[in-house]
C-alpha cells in the first residue's frame, strides 16, 4: 500500500486555494492508496515514512524560496520527491528561461535587473516587471512607455526586498488569443488549457490578480506541443526525471509559440476542468510510489 504525501501550503484562517487537492486525495485512496495532505513548513512532518512526497499547491513558496528549497533538498534525502530537488532549485528561479533560450527553445525575451543593475527599460513598447521568484502574478505588472515612474517605483521595492526583476516585452497576442498552459503527467501529454490575459492596463503590481482568467479546455496546436516538448528535454537532467510540468505558451510577433514561463514546482492541475484526467494522474502517481 503506497504512501503518499500531497504537499500544500498553510492558508492560516482562509479556505485553501486548491480545488482538486480534496478530490485528488479521495481517488488515490479509492486506488488503495494512502494520501496525506501536509503543508510543506510544518515542522512535526514525517517526510520519512511516505513512499513519495508530491509537491502539489505550495502557493507561499515564492515568499520564502531560499527556504522552500533548502526544506526540498532535506525532503529529498528522506525519501522520493516529486519533482526532484534539482529541478526544483533549478525552476524556482525563473532566470531558467535564459537556459532554455541557451537550449535553442524560443522563448519570451528576457532581460533581467538585479539589485545595484542599472534601471533600464523599454521606451518604444509595453513591458511587463516581474519577479524571477513569483507565482500567482505577484509583483508583476504592466507598463506602457509613459509609466516609466511607477515601474522604476516598482524596480525600488523589489529590490529593497532582495527580488531579482525580469523584463519582458509585453506580449499583445495574449490580449487576442490569450495565453495555452500544455500540462504534462508521466511524460506525456495530459491537457491543455487557454486563460486570458492577465495583467490588465492600470493594474498595481501589488494590487490582486486573477491567476487564470476565463480558464478553457484547449486542443494544442502542432506547433504548440513541438515547442512544449522541446522545453521539457531542456530541463538539466533530462525530461524522464520530471513526473509533472506545465509549459505556459504566447504567440511573438511572428505568430509562433514561445515559452512564458515552464512550470515544474507547483503547478496547478485544473483537474476540475479536466475530470477525464484524473485517472490518468492517479495511475501515475502511484505507479511513481511503488516505483
């Protein structure tokens, strides 16, 4: 009998944000499987006694990430971690779209502002100021050429917290034809999504966003799928070692695909929009417990 840890985050007073979580755990144990959900910071876990530990909704973890991995290096040493440390450590850090870019995948262009950098941005175009270490749209915002003030007011408190910026061409397909999220299980394709934009004109980086705005069920594109697996075999160590990942897709200027972001900590399965995936991920999962 599989044990298996489903790891979230604390939400304190409020509701937890995971919808499929509750369901996720009731079908592994309909499976004959044995599923705890446990927040990652809690510190009387025993981590040891699961046959895996899947990181599942740790929403708060861009908040606290030097933390966050240093407590997925010690999960990893007890037991099996999903995804591996490695990857984890690796794509907590969003400056892995310069790797992939390294690797041939197109990607959104990147530029990246460090603490001391000089503040340079665009003045022909939209931009987008974000964090390398985010989720959930925090600390990210829009900007046209005109907004120069208030996205240097950004830059400062970013970098008065310790927060590396990323700076981006603000993508005008996503307003059109939005944004595709192609989820991955196993290896293989599980479903794809499309969500609207995002980050809306006039929207304070600190102000609440909605994560996936008019959320679909999306067939992927030839070209979109091609894209999303040239990325997966970029991840350092190859694809076979990732049980999960999301590859978040825009349209460039020429129409094509690129990498926004690729997802391989925590993300968000959809599964109440995809229901026909859940078996598919409830056989993965255990296949990866009693592996």
């Amino acid at each position: 009998m599989a044990r298996i840890a489903l790891v979230t985050y604390d939400p304190g007073e409020e509701p937890g944000a995971d919808r499929d979580l509750p369901v996720l755990r009731e079908a592994l144990e309909d499976a004959g499987a044995v599923a705890d959900i446990v927040h990652w910071d809690d510190p009387g876990a025993d981590w040891a006694r699961f046959d895996l530990v899947l990181i599942r909704s740790t929403w708060d973890y861009s908040h606290r990430v030097a933390e966050f991995v240093a407590w997925a290096e010690r999960c990893a040493g007890l037991t099996r971690l999903m995804n591996p440390a490695p990857v984890v450590r690796w794509n907590t850090d969003k400056r892995y779209l310069g790797d992939l870019a390294d690797a041939g995948v197109p990607v959104v262009p990147t530029r990246y502002v460090a603490p001391g950098d000089p503040a340079e941005l665009p003045d022909g175009h939209e931009f987008v100021v974000k964090p390398t270490a985010g989720a959930g749209a925090r600390y990210a915002a829009r900007y046209t050429p005109g907004e120069r003030g208030t996205a240097l007011g950004q830059l400062a408190r970013m970098h008065a917290e310790g927060l590396t910026a990323m700076v981006q061409p603000y993508v005008t397909a996503v307003d059109t034809r939005g944004e595709r999220a192609l989820q991955f299980f196993g290896g293989r394709l599980l479903h794809a999504s499309r969500k609207g934009a995002v980050l809306e004109p006039g929207t304070p980086y600190d102000g609440d966003k909605t994560p996936h705005p008019r959320l679909e069920v999306w067939e992927p594109t030839a070209s979109e799928l091609a894209v999303a697996e040239k990325a997966l075999a970029a991840v350092p160590g190859g694809a076979d070692g990732v049980l999960y990942a999301r590859v978040d897709l825009v349209d460039g200027d020429d129409g094509e695909p690129r990498v926004m972001e690729l997802e391989l900590v925590e993300p968000n399965l959809f599964l109440w929009l995809h229901p026909g995936s859940l078996p598919v991920v409830v056989d993965r999962i255990v296949e990866a417990a009693t592996r």
